[in-house]
C-alpha cells in the first residue's frame, strides 16, 4: 500500500483503524463498564459485509493497520469466520484482534491456519480471586490457557494490563516476571476516566514513569529506541505504537508503557475509531461522533459519500490532550473526559 492518503488539519498521517464489532461483552470490568450496561440494539449494529465495506474503503485511503476490538469482539457469533475472511479479502493488511481472551481458545487453530499473527490480550491481575472482583467472571485460568495456547500456535501476544492504583500496583513483580518468562510484550496502560463512573480519580493513577522506576528496581530494562521498535525478530514497522518498550535482561519478553495521561501522544496520533454502529470517533477523548451507517444503508449513496464524511471528519480530528486538561480542569462529567464507555468505544 502506498503512503497514508488520509492526513488531518494538524498533518499527521491517518494509517491506523479500530474497528468494534461489538459494544457486548462478556465480562463487565469495573474501569470499563463500572456498572449496568444498555446495548445497542442489534439492527443498529453493522453488518459484517458492511464492517468489510468500510476496511476496503480505509485501505483504500492507506490505512495499514486494523484492530478488531469490541465489547469482546468473540461474543458476537459468526466473529472467526469474519477474521478469516477478513484475512483472505485484504492479504497484506495488518490485523489484530483486542479481546479478554475468555473465548479465544477454541478459535486459535483456526486463526493460526487463517494467518493471524498477533493478539491484543487484556489481563489485569494474575490472581483468580481478583480477576472475579475485577471482571465479575471467574474465567482467570481461561485467559493464561489462551496466552499459552496463542504462543504454542505461533500468535504473538500482547497482555494489556490497565494500572490502577489500589488495585493491582503490588501485581508488579509478578507481571514482570510473567514477562521474563514468556516471549510477550506486556504493557501496562494508565487507567483513563472514559465514560463516566468507572472508579476513576486522582489517587488511582499509577503512572508510566512510576512503573518503569519500580520495574526497573526489580530487573534490568534496556529501552528499545523509537527509530527501533520493530521487536526482537524485527518485525514490520507497522508494530510502532505508543507503548515505550523495554527489553528485560535475561528474559524472554519485554515490558512497556501506554501513557496516555502523563505523556501523551496526540502529536504522532495515527489512529480513527469505528464503533459497532457504524460511527466514525476521530479521538477517543471526544464524544464528536460521525455517523457512517445511514449513508452505508442508503440504497443511492454509498463508498464516495462515506468517504467524504471520513475525509472531512478527520481534517478536524482533535488533539485529546487538551480536551482531557481542559475537562480534568472544569471536572466536567465528574472528572471524566469523556461520557461513551469503553465497551462502546474499543478502547
Ligand atoms: N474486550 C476486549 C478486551 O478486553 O481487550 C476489547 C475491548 S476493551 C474496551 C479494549 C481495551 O480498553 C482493553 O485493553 C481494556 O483494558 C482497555 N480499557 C478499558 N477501559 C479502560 C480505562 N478506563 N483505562 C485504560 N484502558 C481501558
């Protein structure tokens, strides 16, 4: 694929999409859903055909790399079978899932012969008990089966683990060693308020810079440079993120930081967001929504009217940072930045 033809108002190059295919999930974290939830109704969420529409479209405007994330993208029924035909459709696309895990087992094989490469494993905690507290499920030993099964199949993991202050803080060493002992990448996210009541506040925050001092306490970390982040066997450019990764000394995998509070990364930000509705999110610290499914069902219009709404969309993507400040600052909505949940956003 040639270079992003997608560029915003601030010139940074578009190449990256997150794709929900649900807003259901199976677990109901309490940084995510922090409580009941409302569903959107089925008509309203987008057909696959029409999720395959849009990864064309976005290919089409140099979009490399697509994340299939959710609500838990494996509740939705007929979800492998779209990835397959996902990778069959688009050979050279960089696709990923996002997903807890609890139901991937049973799908690896398939995923592995389809050509997937990597997974996005969320876990939070490395004890049972904490998980059920964490998730509201008792499905800890599901999710370690998935990594190990995901690595005996040749699928790259990645383990998100949200930090939270208060919550799994003293988990550290043992993240670290779960790093040491398998070929991962573990990345601890800073917990952001998104959407509402989700226990966020000021004394939750468990930074980035903390972390790495306190990780660092406990294991040599040699930082992978920024013009180097390709991991060990070198993979595709594309993997650059807005993790800082760190080698560990003598270990197997390696560790890194998602900073979207304490450093943030708007100015190389590369990313638009699709919820399973069908609306187009340009920040995910923004409630400003485009909604892409009616002119994607309207029996005249079609791809060139979407793509001038994601054309116009994106020249005015904004840069979170400052709606975050600026909010924290007037503690609008209680503190948090912005009101849709995680669940309905793809994190
Ligand atoms: N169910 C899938 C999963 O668990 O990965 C995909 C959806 S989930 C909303 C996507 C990501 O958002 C997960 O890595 C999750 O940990 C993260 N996330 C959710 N709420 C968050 C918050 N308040 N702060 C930081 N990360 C959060």
């Amino acid at each position: 694929m040639s270079s992003p033809k997608l560029t915003d108002g601030l010139g940074r190059a578009i190449s990256y999409m997150r794709l929900s295919v649900t807003d259901r999930c199976n677990l109901s974290c309490t940084y995510c859903a922090g409580g009941p939830r409302e569903f959107i109704p089925h008509p309203d969420i987008l057909r696959y055909e029409e999720c395959t529409s849009l990864i064309s479209l976005a290919r089409s405007l140099g979009v490399s790399k697509v994340r299939l994330t959710g609500g838990e993208p494996f509740v939705r029924k007929g979800f492998t079978d779209f990835v397959v035909r996902t990778l069959t459709d688009f050979p050279g696309l960089d696709l990923r899932i996002t997903t807890n895990a609890t139901l991937l087992t049973p799908n690896i094989d398939t995923l592995a012969r389809a050509g997937l490469g990597r997974v996005n494993i969320s876990l939070d905690t490395l004890d049972r008990a904490k998980y059920q507290r964490i998730t509201g499920c008792d499905l800890y030993a599901e999710v370690r089966r998935a990594i190990d099964a995901c690595l005996a199949a040749g699928i790259k993991v990645k383990v998100n683990c949200v930090a939270m202050r208060g919550v799994n803080q003293e988990e550290l060493p043992g993240f670290v060693n779960l790093a040491r002992q398998l070929p991962i990448d573990l990345r601890f996210i800073e917990f952001m308020p998104v959407g509402g009541a989700n226990g966020w506040d000021q004394t939750t925050v468990w930074s980035a810079e903390e972390i790495i001092a306190e990780a660092g306490k406990l294991v040599g970390l040699i930082p992978v440079g920024r013009e180097n982040q390709l991991g060990k066997t070198g993979e595709a450019e594309a993997n650059r993120g807005p993790a800082r990764m760190f080698e560990i000394e003598g270990g197997l995998g390696r560790l890194g930081v998602i900073s979207p509070l304490s450093c943030h990364f708007c100015a190389t930000c590369n990313r638009l967001r699709l919820t399973s509705d069908g609306r187009l999110r340009t920040c995910l610290f923004s409630d400003k929504t485009y909604n892409l499914r009616p002119l994607l069902r309207h029996p005249k219009l079609g791809p060139d009217a979407v793509r001038r709404v994601i054309e116009a969309a994106i020249r005015t993507k904004p840069e979170g940072y400052k709606l975050l400040r600026e909010r924290m600052k007037n503690r609008i909505q209680g503190g948090s930045v912005c009101a849709t949940r995680m669940h309905s956003i793809g994190g």
